[in-house]
C-alpha cells in the first residue's frame, strides 16, 4: 500500500515555516553585525585614549645652557640712580673715553692756560679761572653731585654750588669710568653760560 501524498496546504505551510526560519536567522545576523559594528569605534576609541601610545611623551629640554638672569635684570640697569645718585647723566648711551684727554687750546671763552696729567686749566673773562679734573671711577659723580647744595641739568652737566665752598661754582659729568669735574670761583657770567661752556668742553675732549 503507497503512503498518503502530501496536500497541497501542507506543502504551503512547509515552505512558510521555511522562510519564517530563513527571515529570523536572517534578522539575528544583521542585528549582531549591526551591534558589533556600533561597538567597534567606540573600543577604538578606548584603545586610543587608554593605550600607551595615546599620551605622547614629552621630553625635558636638551638645551644644557643653564638659565642665566638678563644683565638687564640687575638694579644698575633697570635703576640708574642706583649708581648714579639722584641725578643720573643724560648721556648714559653716549659716555666719552677720557682717559687721556686732549684739551682744546679754546673753547667758547674758555682760553688754555696750563695742563696737569689729565687736568686742565683755562682762564676767560668773567670766569676767572676755570679748572678741569678727570677723576678715575664714575663714583665720583654721585659724590660730587651730591655735595652740591642746587643741583641742576644743564645738558648733559649737572651744575651747581658746592656746600661746602658756596663761592665756588662747580659742573659735574659722567666719563667712561671717570668723571669731569668743572669748577670756577670768579663767576660774573650767568650759570648758563658757564655750563654751556663746560658742555662744549666735554664734547671737545
């Protein structure tokens, strides 16, 4: 006796339970291809930031120069009363070298009357005489400038009455390590003037 042939609703609902099997395996595969792709850039993302290649190293400098204060930073420079007193020259940038000045046979009134070493002295009317001093070491601006009872610039000098001997009229300025210093007793002529003429002496030299 021959088995029973399948129906043709049997047939139907075979091939339906097929592809209800195809389509859940088929949704089960995108659905963890999809959740694996979504975790992929994020597990980059931690490997990036959390590995050792995610912070690079910073190294130390090589330079071997120790790091040295600006000789500007020092109060000689920032602060020139510092060397100078309170009444610091004008011609800071611009000092001459006096080590060996050369005087001028005149200069303004200012006739040559006799040399000393590095000092000098002229003879003019209305001026009596006048007497030029190189003095070794700047120290000697500060001091001298302040033994003067009205200090006051005139130029570059730095003019006025000495304390300790009011008649005598007195003109300070600075050299390269040395200082100028200009003193007359018989002054008939305006204070101007005779620092005018100590200015034009200076720049002779």
């Amino acid at each position: 006796m021959q088995p029973p042939r399948p129906t043709r609703r049997g047939t139907i609902a075979g091939v339906a339970v097929l592809a209800a099997v195809v389509i859940v395996v088929l949704v089960w595969v995108i659905l963890r291809h999809g959740v694996a792709g979504d975790r992929t850039p994020a597990a980059d993302a931690s490997s990036s930031t959390t590995g050792p290649s995610a912070t690079p190293d910073v190294e130390a400098s090589t330079d071997p120069t120790p790091a040295t204060a600006s000789p500007s930073a020092s109060p000689a420079a920032t602060d020139p009363a510092a060397v100078w007193g309170d009444h610091p020259p004008h011609n800071l940038d611009a000092l001459k070298d006096l080590d060996s000045p050369a005087y001028p046979e005149t200069v303004g009134e200012f006739t040559l009357d006799g040399t000393s070493g590095r000092g000098a002295s002229y003879v003019g009317p209305g001026y009596g005489t006048v007497d030029v001093t190189v003095l070794e070491d700047t120290a000697h601006y500060a001091a001298l400038v302040s033994g003067l009872t009205d200090p006051r610039y005139v130029e570059n000098a730095v003019c006025g009455k000495e304390a300790v001997n009011p008649g005598q009229f007195t003109c300070v300025l600075a050299g390269e390590g040395t200082t100028l210093w200009v003193t007359t007793t018989s002054l008939q002529v305006s204070v101007n003037d005779f620092a005018a003429t100590v200015n034009d002496l200076y720049d002779a030299l």
